[in-house]
C-alpha cells in the first residue's frame, strides 16, 4: 500500500466540516475579485486578458500549476483547511475576470445572475455528487427529479401523461425533441426504427419547420441527426420577429405538394434576441394537420409561466409534443438548469436502453427505477435540486414578481431609447428584452458604429451591451441588444446603460 | 414598477456576503443528512424513500413548496440569511437520502467521492454563472479552458495541434468523436457535407467497430448520428474483456469485401466493468490501414495518465483522432467533468457555427474569440475551472498517487475475494475494479443469488456494490463488482466489504 495522506473529501460524515474553510476561502475570493474587478466586465483587451490567466496558471508556485509526466513535484497534498493557496488565487482570477451578470451595466445574453440560494443548493449537489443515471448513485435525487418534473408539467399544462428530464439547455433539449420526432414521424412513414437500422435510404426528404428568428441549435440539431442542416425550411418573420402562419401553412403545403415529409414544426416562445412568441396555437393546428411533431423551444419565455401578467403569452404551449425550457434563463439558476418535457411519456421509447450495470430489468421490477432512458446522457447531476429549492424558497409567485420586475425594466429601456434622438428602437419589448441600434450621421456607417461601440464598452470595462443581426440580407441588420433579467436592477440603472451606449456611439463615431 | 424586495443574488460586490449564512446552512444540513443516514445508503425500500421524498416537497409550508398558477401564496422573498428553511430541509433530506461514495461501503459504480477543493471550487462557478459561448459571458474562463486543454492535451501525448472542450461525460465525448468521424471519414467517401445536406442516401453503409465490453454510448451514438445501432460492429472480447485485435482486423476486411465503409474504430482505454484497456497500437495500425477514424473511449481509463505505474497501459493513446476523458471518475472532481480531446483541431470542422448574437466574424478578428463552435452545446458552465483548481493544488504526482492508492485497494479486494471459498473472482483489476460472484450450492440459482444479495445490502442500507453482466448469452453471466475510487478506504475495510457480500449471499440463498 502507498503511504498517503489523501487531500479531504467533500463526503461522508467529515465533509462538511473539510468544506467548511475552503468555502470560506471562495467566499472572500470572490468578494476580493469582484471588488478588484470593479465593474461589469475586466478593461483591457482580450489578448490581455488571456496573457493575465495564462501568467496565473503558471506563477507563483507556477511550476507546480500543473504537473507534468516526469515533473519532480514535492508538493504535500492539502489537509482540510490546509493548502487553499490555488483555490483562493484562481478564484480571485476568475470572479476578476468575470463578466457579472449581477451588475446593472452586465446585460447582454440570456445570461442571469443566480439567485444565492440556488447557488447554495447547488453546493450540495457538488458535495454530495449523485448521479442520476442509476438508483443506487441518486437515491432520493431520483425521486426528486421525477417529482419536480411533475411540476413543471402541469405548470406547461400537459396532463399526467407527461415526462421529462433535466437538461445542460435548450439546445440539448432542441435535439431530444427533434430526435424524438425524427424516430417516430419519419420512422413510422418509412416502416422502419430509426435507432436501430438508421436514416432509411429510400423514405421522403423530411423537413423541419422553424421561422427565421428560431435559434441555431434547431439546425445544428438536424445537422446531428444525420438530416443536415438543410432539411430546415426557414419560415420567414413579421417585423416582430414572430413566425407568419400563412408562410408556415404554405411552405407545409408545399412540403407536401413536393413528396417530402413535414416531420417536425419548431416554434419559439420567446426568440434570443426579442423574446417573440410564435403563434402558439396557430402552428399546432398546421403541425397536427400534417402529422408533424410539433416542438416548442420556450427556453427563454418559458419563464412567462411564473408571472400571472405573461403567462396567457404561452398560450397554446401545452398543446406541443415536446416543449424545452430553461431555468437558467428566467428562472435565476446558475448554469445548467435545461428542462426537456414531452406531452406522452410513450414518445420517448426510442431513447430507452437497457444497460446491465445500470438498469437490469429485475432491478426496475423491483422498484429500483431509473431515469437512465429519459437522458442523452449517462452521468448526470442532478440539477433538478436546486430548482425544487428555489421554488420551495420563493413559490411560483415569488419567481412570478421577479419576472414581472424584469419585463418593467425592459419596458424603462425601451422608452429610454425611444426618447433618445440617436437612438433607434426596433420593437417594443415582448418579454425582457430588446433591440435598438445608435444612428450615427452617416447611415452606411450604422453596423461599423454599432459593433464597434459595443467593444469599445467592453474593452473599457464599462458595459456588457448585446449585439445581434435582424434576418434577412445585406447591411444594415446590425442592431444592439439590452436583456435584463436582474430585479434588483433600478429604471434609472438602465436608462443611465443606454444613454451609456448612445455616448459611446458618438466616441465611436469620431473615430471614423 | 412592480415594488419587490428582490432576493438575494450570488453576485456583485455583495454577492458573497448573502451566500455566506446559506451556504453555512448547507454545511450544516450535509452534516446532518449524513448523520442521519448512518451509512453508504439510506435503508429501506425504493418506494418507502420516493414517499419520502414527495412527503417532504409538500409539508411542511407543504402547499407552498410548489406553487401553481392561481395559488395564493403570501410568501416574503428571502433576504440574505433571511428565510432559509426549504434549503436546509431539502439539503438534508438529499444528504439522508444519497448513496455516499465517501463511504467504504459505497463502491459500485464509476462514480467518485469528490475532494472539497474541487467542491470549493464548483461554488465559485456557480455564483459566477460564467458561460463558455461567448467570451462576453466569460471572458477569464474562456482563457481558462483553453489553458487546461492544452494541459490535457499534453497529457495525452497530443501535439500542439490539439483541440478540445469540457463535455457533460463519455457519453457526449464518445458521441462527439463519432459525430466527427461521420462527417469527416463518410462526408469524404461519399462526397458531401453530411452536416448540410444530411445522410446521403446512395453512400456505402458507414460502420464503427467498437468491442462488445464497449460503453452503450456508442450505440446510442450512433442511433442519435442517424446510423443506427445496427452500424456498430462488434468485436469478440478475450476473458478480460479487452478487444480481440485478430477479430477486429478480420471484421474490418469483411466489411470493406461487402463495400460497406469502415468510418471508426472506437477502442476502449478501461472498459466500465473490469477497466479492461483495448490494444491501442493495433487498432490504430487498423484504422488507419482502413482510412477509419480511431476514437479512444478513456473516460474511465485516462485517469491512468496521472500515474507513472499506469500510464504505460495507455501506449498508443496519442494515436486517436479523438479521446475521451472524464474527471469525474479517476480525476475525483464532481459531475460533470468530462472532456473531448482531438489530435487535429482542423477536424472540428463540421461543428463550426456562426450566430450573429454570439460569435460575429469582426468580433472574432478582433479578438474576442468563442468555444462556441467546440461544443455541442451553447450555454455551458465551465467545468475547467475545478479541474485547474484541482491540478494547480494537488499536481500531476498527487493526483497520480490517489490513482495507485485506488489500484492498491482494488488488489486487496481481489485478493480477498480469491481467498474466499464462496466467491469466485473474474480476473484481476486492470485499474481500480474488478468482477466476482457469490457461489451457491445450487449453480442454477447464482444470477438469482448474486442480483438478490446486492438489492438485500441496499434495502438493509449496509452497502452499494456494482452488478453487471459478462458479455454473451444464456445465463450464469451476472457478476458483482467493486469499483474502488476512494484513496481514504483502507484494505481491511476493503476486505470487510468483501466478507458482508459473502454474508449477505449466504442470506439470500437461505430465502430461497
């Protein structure tokens, strides 16, 4: 036996105690680095940044940072409480260099700052390390997740009917959806198991339909199922970015009219850039009158089904066959926080799998259940937790005020820009967020002006601003971003942001 | 303006501060929960804890932990240290109700006790909620990744050409070198970008050739790409269940005789039941006489990389197009920890995506550079930060000495396994676990026995041991299996394991 002191363990009946110290030393890590920081994001360039991290790893006790085969390392392992040197340097580092979504200048991506109470729910996970892909790794976190899954179910609406699992995201959840609908649409038109023999090679062209604001992993979903990116049909938007029914109820005539197969419509409820919601209701008619699936990626407005004042936006939702939402977007959780729900648990037969190690069939006789056949994934962590804690904390209501708070907030911006001469507001914010751009003297000039003052807000280490493009061709479609999803935010916070923006967007151009 | 008193955020100036009494409270609670639970696993039926676990989500304030649209809950936000009942009941009823891979007598699955410096380090994480798709929303994590990957890479052998990214495991690492080599070895065969365009339908049935000891996930991978399960090959196995390197080279010629195309040879470095290593120079020599993509499944068997004992079991590893590697098995980080790893960066190809809102081209050439087209997936924790907490405190060497303290555990096992007269031992550990079985009188009855006594131990809470299945058919292929992952254990507890399996069998044969 190697004689070794082996470094703490975050388990058993002595882990807490071991935590207890180190915890401490990230708390006053990261109060130290925001301070240092002192901001929404590090000046500087990001090639400064990366020499910053790269001198950190390396210095001092730089050569011990990491270990080299052959390296000559005599460094004792830290005892509880012990060595917390690394710890408490890289995590100065990192909470320096952060981009912090808990400032009131940090608003650009569906990107929030978490609640603390969720980020302690989250410790335990990490301390307790179950893994949800067998009983006997995640005893009661298996319950939990099935229980909470329940939940949000009915919160979406679907009858008892319903499954789920707990995702990494929306994007993730986009797949399982569009695979799910990819074994059972196109494998029932071609009398064939997809899972099993693969894409058939004499079936239909299959076609996806999603409008042209939907997010990129609807396309690089198809691209991953083998359908390739161009079995997406791109539904064109209202100027609200919002799908037209009549363009989706023509290209599916059209599908039709050419042999190939509508296997899947794709609407979103609240698209990245300016939370629209597709008609609902509207592309369920048009999916169930073609047989297709009908996907709905409400990973950003799903967060409408907490506030009593938005909710009636998601209606229809309940009528999709799969549904993604996103808890660590609306819903104040740290990363990740994806949920994937479908409207009949039977749906979800192509994904199940029997492994002997994990979920022999007399173990599930038993009641030894596993959640292994809900998943892409085998190991798992249960993110489920930190949700249920949420909610135990804050009710349906309590998220529901914070919701509300936000789409206020989006509200002041929006009516911030519309009063500002060199401002340009694209729409009226549909849930909290939305787009604008700086008008600079010289029209051609708008997407140089705009993209550049948005870097020169991060390089001074002033304000994180989004930055997108409306669809469609040629210039002009850049357009700049506010998403505010901080409650503890203020009206005069933001309208003080965007007249931030307009000042840099006259530095800017003079520059030019 | 909605007027709210808005919780507590874990970020900002005064972010550490409000976590500070929660996460105190969840010290506690683990505490607790662990004291509770008095064990590897809480005792009783699965069905008496999931009562439990539904009890405990409705009482007590029971209607308002899961509030509905219409309830009408009068709860009071928490302010910082403020109301934090939910988070220590649900915590310690999580804590009472893990499997504890801390205990001695938690030694099942692939599934490691994490050390509290990389716990401690998970936190800060979580109250940054940095994510890795644009470097906006992390800009020092960003660094950071890219810094630890080059590390692994080296690690590995890989020249400085290597690519990678943090994955959620094996599973989406197997399925990401599949993905590549799909579009990669089958994209070129048949001539067109199967991302775009999709499976062509006239080219030549594409196959892997994977052991039959291989991870399931590549199977499901290969449902998921639009293959089919049905286009795994799979290779004979000796009795250490290593890859048969005469039946992979013959297998591979059948298939080029047959006109099918030989896409990937998938080779596993510590196969999940016996940590068996497949002969990585021969099926690299293989793969490449056959033009297929060699993909190494390390997830378990890469933590030998840390030890100078083992790592020459990995010869040949630096050979893969593709490798994965998982620090939440062999590398006691907390879930997830997995990481994708190819020799050539210009193979990502087909994964390389533009969005408008997070990577534009002007944003990129000035610098700003994103992981986006790394990933399957978009928003992403970064999960590279525990791992350099972790190497940078404890080195290469001291991660390596846990290794062989494990693999000296596993052969004190094995050892007291073979001495036993009514257990009988499958082979000696390759790394840290290995295969036996209970011996009844009655030779027919060993599965019933074997699979019985590991569901006695876990309804009596007294230990959670591995069950799995010998590759193969008919019966007499049940086995128990101890994975040893916790450097704290000691042989005589190890040996004591052992002998409780013994009792429990002569338990359950008497039932019978």
């Amino acid at each position: 036996m190697t004689a070794v002191v082996a470094p703490a363990l975050s388990g058993g009946v002595s882990g807490a105690a071991a935590l207890g110290p180190m915890v401490r030393t990230v708390l006053e890590a990261l109060a130290e680095g925001a301070a240092r920081r002192g901001g929404p994001i590090p000046a500087g360039t990001p090639q400064e940044l990366f020499a910053r991290v790269a001198r950190a790893l390396t210095e001092p006790g730089g050569d011990r940072a990491f270990g080299r085969p052959g390296d000559e390392l005599a460094h004792a392992f830290a005892g509880p409480g012990g060595d917390d040197d690394a710890l408490r340097r890289l995590t100065t580092l990192v909470a320096a260099g952060s981009a912090d979504p808990a400032d009131p200048a940090c608003a650009a991506h569906l990107h929030c700052p978490p609640l603390a109470v969720a980020v302690a729910a989250d410790l335990a996970v990490s301390a307790l390390n179950p893994s949800q892909d067998s009983w006997d790794q995640a005893p009661a976190t298996t319950a939990l997740e099935t229980l909470v899954l329940g939940e949000l179910a009915e919160l979406v609406g679907y009858p008892s009917t319903a499954a789920g699992v707990l995702t990494s995201g929306g994007t993730e959840s986009n797949l399982m959806g569009l695979m799910l609908a990819r074994d059972r649409v196109l494998g029932r038109a071609s009398g064939c198991r997809i899972e099993r023999s693969g894409l058939p090679a004499g079936a239909p062209r299959a076609r996806i339909f999603a409008s042209a604001a939907a997010h990129f992993s609807v396309r690089r979903a198809a691209a991953l199922l083998g359908l390739g990116e161009d079995a997406v049909v791109t539904i064109p938007v209202d100027r609200d970015l919002r799908m037209n029914q009549d363009e989706l109820a023509a290209a599916l005539r059209e599908c039709v009219r050419r042999g190939e197969l509508p296997m899947a419509v794709v609407a979103t409820a609240g698209t990245t850039d300016t939370g629209a919601i597709d008609p609902l209701n509207a592309c369920a008619d048009l999916a169930a009158e073609h047989g297709a699936w009908m996907h709905v990626d409400a990973a950003y407005g799903g967060g409408a089904l907490l506030s009593d004042r938005l909710a009636p936006l998601l209606a229809g939702l309940e009528r999709a066959d799969s549904v993604s939402l996103d808890w660590h977007k609306l819903g104040w959780q740290p990363v990740a926080a994806g949920v994937f729900l479908v409207r009949r648990a039977e749906t979800y037969a192509s994904l199940a799998r029997r492994a002997a190690y994990l979920n022999p069939a007399d173990d599930e006789d038993a009641g030894y259940s596993s959640l292994l056949g809900l998943s892409l994934r085998t190991t798992r962590r249960p993110d489920a937790f930190k949700i249920a804690v949420t909610l135990a904390t804050l009710g349906r209501d309590g998220l529901g005020r914070l919701v509300d708070t936000c789409h206020d907030l989006a509200h002041a911006g929006a009516a911030a820009v519309r009063t500002h001469p060199r401002l340009e507001l694209h729409a009226d914010p549909v849930l909290t967020a939305f787009l604008f751009r700086y008008l600079p003297a010289d029209p051609a000039l708008a997407d140089r002006v705009n993209a550049g003052l948005r870097r020169r807000l991060l390089r001074e280490g002033r304000a994180v601003v989004g930055r997108t493009e409306l669809p469609g061709e040629g210039p002009g479609r850049v357009r700049l971003k506010l998403t505010l999803l901080n409650p503890h935010v203020t009206a005069t916070e933001v309208e003080r942001l965007v007249h931030l923006v307009a000042a840099a967007g006259e530095a800017e151009e003079e520059t030019l």
